[in-house]
C-alpha cells in the first residue's frame, strides 16, 4: 500500500540501546514504498523488489544492515554520501529544484537546514539566500516530510538527515553559516550563558527541550556544539563558546551530548557534530580560519591538549560526528602540520581516530574545498578532496560535485575501500537515529510544540541564572515604588513595552533609542530622573561586501576590545555610543546609572571609557529586557559566574597568550568565576 501508511504500536525497542535493530515491531511510516509482511511483522520494502533485503529488516544487527545496503549500492550513490551543503525551503515551506537536484542528481542525503522559524513569518523573497525564507514550524515539517518522500522514491530509498547550526539561543546578531535566530524555537542564554549558570540540570534540561523541538521539525542533527575554549578573547566566535575553563566546557559538553542524544542515538535523538577539532579557540592574533588573516591556531603556552580535553568528554559521551576546523596546527607534532586541519592525516587519524578512539565520522568545515583550503590553496579541486578523505575526513561540507568525487574513484586515485569506510561511518548514524523505519514528523506536533510555554518558562529561567553582577556601589536591587508613588526611568536598549506589564506598575519609563531615518539626539532627560538602565551591545560592521559575512572586526583592529578603542574604530559599533552613555552618566549621575553589557566577547571596561564609574555594571549572554529588570528589582537574586576573565587594560589583550585561559593578576579586573549576589 502506497501513499501515506502509518503502523502504531505499542512497544518500542529499549531507549538504552542504540537503534537500528528492534526487539520489537518499531514504528514505520511508508509514503513511497510499499510494505512487507512476515507473519504480524511489518517492513518497508525500500529498494522496490517486493522482497525483505536484509537493510531493510529491523531485527538485524546494524552492521548487517549497513553491509548488505552497501553492497547494493553503485558508486555514485556511494559518493553522494560523502557530500553535504545547504538546503532550505522556499516560500511557505515549498519543496525547491535544488532538492530535487541535490537528491535525484547528486545522490545527497545530509542537508544544513536554515530556515528561521516563525508562528507569524515575514514573507520575503530571500528564500534562495544563504539563510533561506522565514516559514512556519509547521511548513517546516511538511518540507522535511516532502524532502523524506522524495527520498524514499530513489532507487534505494535511503533517507535523509537535516542538521542545523544553534536556534536555541537570544541573539541580537544571528548570522547564517554561524547560527539561527531562535523565532518559535525556545529562547534560552547563549553558549556562554549556559556556563555562567552552572547548572548541570537546568543545561540537561536544555538539551531535553531543544531535542524535542528539534525532532518535531524533523531536525536530527546538529552543527554543534562548540567545544572550543574562549581563551581569546579576539577572536569573534568567543559567543559561540562556552567557556575559557577546559574542565567546566567537558562538563557541559558530557551533559548535552547524554541528553541531545541520549545514552545511545536512537529515534527521539538530535546527532552531534561537535566542532571544531582540536580545539579553534587559540587563534593567532585572534583571527577566524574562515579568513585568509586568522588560518594559523597557536600554542606558545603549550596548551594544546587543554583544549582537546572538552572533545574527549564530548567523545567518551558519545558524540556521533565531530567536526575539524580550518586552522593551520602550528608547532604540533601531528603531521602534516602546514594544512588545514581537514587535511592532516596526523591530527584526523593520529589523534583523534587512533589516540581519543572516536568511532563516528569526520565531518569537514563548511567550504574547505576551494574557499578555505589552508596549505592547500595552490591545489587543485580534486587535489584537496583526495587529501581531505586520505586524512580521515568523511563527508566535505559545503560540497555537492557528486561527478568529481566520482571520478577519483573511477580513475584509481581513491580507492572504493576508502570510499566504503566513510559510507559505513555516515550510514550508522541514519539507521541508529531510526530513519529507515520512520524518518516523518506529524507537522500538527510541530505547530503546537514550538512556542510551548513550558519550555520557554525554564529558557526563562536560565536567562536570569545566567546573568553577572560585576559591580554594585548604588546598592541594588532597585527598590520598587508604592502604590501611588512612581518612579522615573530613562533607558536604552530596553524596550518600552516591558514596562506595560502590571509587575512594574509604577515605573515611568522613557525612552532615550535612536530610531531609523531619526537624528542621532538622544531624548530630553528629565530633571527628576532617578534611575538609568542602559542595556550596552556590541557589533561588527560591515557584511558580505566587507569580505566579513560571518562576522568579526576588521584585521587591523582585532586589538580593540576596550571600550575607548572601539569608540573610535571602523569596524566594531557601540549601541548606544560612549558619547550616549557619557551624556546619561552626567546628567543623570553615574551612582544612579546601570550598565547591562551583552559580552559577545570579553569586552575590555577600561578606565578612560567612564564605564567602571557606573553604579552598578551587569554581564548578560543574551537575555530578554524582562530577564534583566527580575535581577535588578530583586525579584530574582543575581547568581551566574563568570565564564571568563576580564581584563583590567588594553594592553592585557595583547599580551595574553592565545592557548591559555584568563590573565595575569595584574592584568585581570573580574576573574573566572567571578560573580556577587544581594
């Protein structure tokens, strides 16, 4: 029977073990095969030859299950394996004819989804940008639905897997290719945020609700999470991070690989990809790999292995996949050590195959074929792929040629063996996350499921858990008016519609924001003023036409991380300005002013800038206006430590070493850990 068929049961094999074999009758759903039965059993006849080959048998072992799969499949639908790049869905949810392409042509099935997911999107007509069109989570779903039927019609009926880069998290400057606004997804802290908690149970927690919002959409793997080490504070992806502290970061990374997914992967699992291999954080000069300026990763503390430790927790939990990044290993003794990690066989199979054990596949960085080939630029397209798969990676990111990895194949140069142990790794992890047997979602549990405000209270929570007191001489918390007194706020970057709550009844709030097409004058500051909030952001300017899209400061001011620096540069943007702030400050007292600066990376609060004569100054990670006033009324008591140091100069960001965490003494103005209460 064709068409939509679905088999309910009642029994489901032991969560414990990893699926892909079944004690029992698991759940199926066919919509382009028909199904088989023996006795009360039931199977999807997959490859349409109206008998149970053994891959499609859900009782057998799932070795024998990959084995006999492998066996029947050509080398093109081998090589499509190996491939992996972006696929979004057009306006409204609709299927577009690069799936078809990607699918039908190029034998592909592992897709990045990016997509932003609204209860109410905004129609555009981006749908065929980079980050694809706003759609529904209920559009979502039926485009997962659709890509899985249409995958199941292929001759082999292999299914798919969507992955996608962090939604979870409040962030004011999501980037495509770096993570995804959250829309209906639940909102909780960033990365960073996450570890200013401190709570292993409430970051379970996390990883619990953000599996299920995933699963509903059908997302089943993910692009994440960082395991790098914020020990520089230049480089710009410090806001992906977790931390500078190596054993706080494994055992963060334990906890969400165990509850994404699970003891063992399985049909309510969300597959790790944990980046970036061996660690991306110690950047020279604190530049990025995705950039010619930041490819080289140094250790001049001999600090190599600190940070490799979060990757062999990650490991030792289970992680699925892990991702290498761009970055040159400089100095290591893995070899070759003059390449893109990608591309070296010393830290690919050496290291992490041979000495971390890891048994899942390697998954390469976004565009290192052709784009972000360190080592290797002067190489040819094919040059790189041959020593991409040599070195141990697996599937090539950002790549969708089938014909090209065909023909190395084909000509001798990569061997089908080769080519085999990459498609058996791949193939596990489809058949243990419990695609052959089911890989649709109901997009009705989508619609009600994402929004649900269960899992929004504890991202609510989260959020004020995760915020730093750092310095406190007005004596917070705010104390708030009686009934019938009032009073006076003036604020920025906090919008005016929290106050509309009844929980703050008695706050006169105004506005100082600059808006579009307005002149850059702040609003009239009232004498009676008595408090000033002032929630402090951090940008990059300039986008694709920069030759920065993901992000970061221009090359020759990655130095400037203090605030009177930045004030003056060309590429990093204060909202509001220095000047803005300064002009509160007088006007309304700096006793009386309080500064929530969203630490995108560790900011330096320099003397000259006036900051530190704030009365009180709070670190937040991406949190909500609402989360910020619980903290400052003392309707929630300030509890996050910090998740890394500060520095107390200019000079301190220099000097660091990139490879260690935090400062010298002298040169450190809020340790690690650092954090006062009331």
């Amino acid at each position: 029977m064709k068409n939509l068929f679905r088999l309910s049961i009642l029994f489901l094999c032991f969560q414990g073990h990893a699926q892909g074999t079944y004690t029992h009758q698991p759940e199926l759903e066919a919509r382009a095969v028909d199904l088989l039965h023996e006795g009360q059993l039931t199977f999807k006849d997959l490859n349409k030859n109206n008998q149970l080959d053994l891959y499609e048998d859900w009782r057998q072992p799932v070795a024998s299950r990959i084995e006999d799969l492998l066996s029947q499949m050509t080398l093109e639908e081998k090589a499509g394996m190996l491939l992996i790049n972006t696929l979004n869905a057009g306006e409204y949810g609709h299927m577009t004819d690069r799936a078809v392409q990607f699918i039908e042509d190029e034998k592909m099935t592992r897709f990045v989804f990016r997509n932003v997911l609204k209860n109410n999107p905004e129609r555009s007509e981006s749908s065929n940008s980079f980050g694809g069109a706003e759609i529904s989570p209920f559009e979502a779903a039926q485009f997962t639905n659709s890509i899985q039927e249409l995958a199941e019609t292929t001759r082999l009926g292999i299914p798919v897997v969507f992955k996608s880069n962090a939604r979870n998290h409040v962030d004011f400057d999501a980037r495509a290719g770096i993570n995804v606004s959250s829309g209906s997804f639940s909102a909780w802290p960033k990365e960073s945020g996450l570890a200013a908690t401190r709570d292993m149970e409430l970051i379970a927690d996390f990883a619990n609700i953000m599996a299920r919002e995933w699963t509903s959409v059908g997302i089943r793997g993910m692009y994440g999470y960082m395991a790098d080490l914020s020990t520089e504070p230049r480089w710009y992806r410090v806001h992906e991070t977790f931390t500078e502290d190596s054993e706080l970061a494994s055992d963060i990374l334990s906890t969400l690989v165990k509850n994404l997914q699970g003891e063992n992967l399985n049909s309510n699992s969300v597959a790790l990809t944990i980046k970036h291999f061996p660690g991306g954080g110690p950047q020279e000069g604190g530049g990025d790999p995705h950039y010619d300026f930041g490819k080289n990763q140094v250790y001049p503390s001999d600090n190599f292995d600190y940070h490799v430790a979060p990757f062999k927790a990650a490991i030792d939990a289970g992680a699925s996949s892990i991702m290498a990044y761009y970055g040159i290993p400089v100095g290591q003794p893995y070899m070759p050590n003059n390449v893109g990690m990608a591309f070296s066989k010393g830290i690919l199979t050496e290291l992490l195959r041979n000495k971390l054990g890891f048994k899942g596949y390697i998954n390469s960085d976004t565009g290192i074929i052709g784009d972000r080939a360190w080592g290797l630029e002067d190489k040819s397209v094919e040059d790189q792929i041959l020593i991409a798969i040599e070195a141990g990676t697996d599937v090539l990111s950002g790549f969708n040629d089938n014909s090209q990895l065909l023909e190395l194949v084909q000509s001798g140069k990569l061997s089908e063996s080769r080519l085999d142990l990459s498609v058996e790794r791949l193939l596990r992890e489809q058949f243990e996350l419990g695609l052959f047997e089911n890989p649709f979602v109901d997009p009705n549990r989508a619609a009600y499921l994402l929004g649900n405000p269960a899992h929004q209270r504890k991202a609510d929570l989260a959020q004020r858990k995760s915020i730093v007191l750092l310095q406190n001489k007005m004596n917070l918390p705010v104390t708030l008016p009686e009934e019938g007194d009032s009073l006076m706020v003036y604020t920025m970057g906090v919008n005016p519609e929290v106050f509309k709550d009844r929980s703050w009844a008695g706050i006169k709030a105004v506005a100082g924001d600059h808006h579009s097409g307005e002149e850059e004058i702040l609003a009239p500051i009232s004498d009676g003023t008595e408090l000033a909030i002032i929630r402090v952001n951090v940008s990059n300017s300039g986008g694709r036409e920069s030759g920065r899209m993901f992000g970061g400061a221009d090359p020759k001011e990655l130095d400037l991380l203090a605030f009177s620096d930045m004030e003056g540069s060309t590429s990093w943007e204060i909202s509001p300005s220095l000047q803005d702030i300064r002009t509160i400050m007088e006007k309304v007292g700096p006793e009386n002013t309080v500064l929530a600066i969203d630490f995108r990376q560790p900011y330096v609060l320099d003397e000259n800038s006036g900051i530190l004569n704030a009365g009180a100054i709070l670190a937040t990670f991406g949190v909500t206006d609402a989360a910020l006033l619980d903290i400052l009324t003392g309707k929630f008591k300030p509890t996050g430590k910090l998740p890394f140091a500060l520095a107390n100069k200019p000079q301190a960001i220099v000097d660091q070493a990139p490879d260690a965490p935090g400062y010298p003494e002298e040169d450190t103005l809020f340790p690690f850990g650092f954090g006062l209460t009331y």
